[in-house]
C-alpha cells in the first residue's frame, strides 16, 4: 500500500504538487465527532500553521462551535444510516467539489461514509495524500445490527 492509499503519509517539505503552506482537510460524519474528539488535532495542525478544512454534516449545532472556535467547518450531505445510493453518490459529488476548489495537500478521513466515498474524491480530485481511521464496530455489530442477527 502506498503512502496516498490510505497509508501513514510522512510529511514532506512543500513540493510543485503541495506549494507554500500545509493543507489538510479532515473529513468525519459530523460537526459533532470533529468537535469532540478531532478538535485537538485540528488545533495543533492550525498551530503548526497549517490551513485546516474541517468538513462534516451540521445537524447538531457543533459546526456552529467549530466556526465560533477559529475552524474553517464546512458542512457536507453525510447520509447518516443505512444505505442510500443516491445519498452516497451525493456525498462523493459533494466532496469531489470541495477537494477540487480547497487542494489540501493532504486529507484525514474518518468513520465509514467519508472514508470509502472520501478516498475515492480525493484520489478522483488529484490529493496527494489521503489518510484513513475507522473506530469501532458500527452499526452492523451492534445490537440488532445485521452481523449480530448473522452470527457473524
């Protein structure tokens, strides 16, 4: 696996393909997981002076937090559960754009949803480095998800 697949990335000094300052945009589900347990990393990437994107859905208020905070939260149409084909191919369109006019030099992607449909617009959006980290079960495993009623 190579250091852009979702790989560990080392950081590089800026090159053609990452000039000037470090761009990072970190990807979740929502304001809510960024606010609470993303929003150091955030800090120290911004006091390192990076330009930080942080992108989730807003349905909770912690955007608002987020901007209120000095962090540049932009929302993005997250389906929340379950599938939703056209949910996600809106997710991927969403993020696809955003990628394309904010060129992070780098993208941390977590839970599920922004990480298979983020990888895919980052790549898709010429990124050069995409980090992944999944946490947790999900729904799948938890009581009465599908892979309980399975055995699996």
């Amino acid at each position: 696996m190579s250091n852009s697949d979702c790989g560990v990335a080392k950081h590089q000094a800026p090159t053609k393909e990452m000039p000037g300052e470090l761009s990072v945009a970190i990807v979740s589900r929502c304001a809510w997981t960024l606010h609470n347990f993303r929003k150091s990393l955030i800090d120290r990437l911004s006091n390192a002076g990076a330009r930080v994107v942080a992108l989730g859905s807003e349905l909770d208020g912690f955007g608002v937090r987020l901007n209120a905070a000095g962090v540049d939260f932009q929302h993005i149409p997250v389906p929340l559960r379950g599938l939703d084909p056209m949910g996600d191919l809106r997710l991927f369109a969403w993020l696809f754009r955003l990628m394309r006019r904010e060129r992070p030099a780098v993208v941390h992607l977590f839970t599920i949803k922004p990480v298979i449909y983020g990888t895919l617009a980052a790549a898709a959006a010429g990124v050069p480095r995409r980090v992944c980290t999944i946490t947790g079960l999900g729904h799948a495993f938890t009581d009465g998800g599908w892979a309980m009623r399975h055995n699996a």
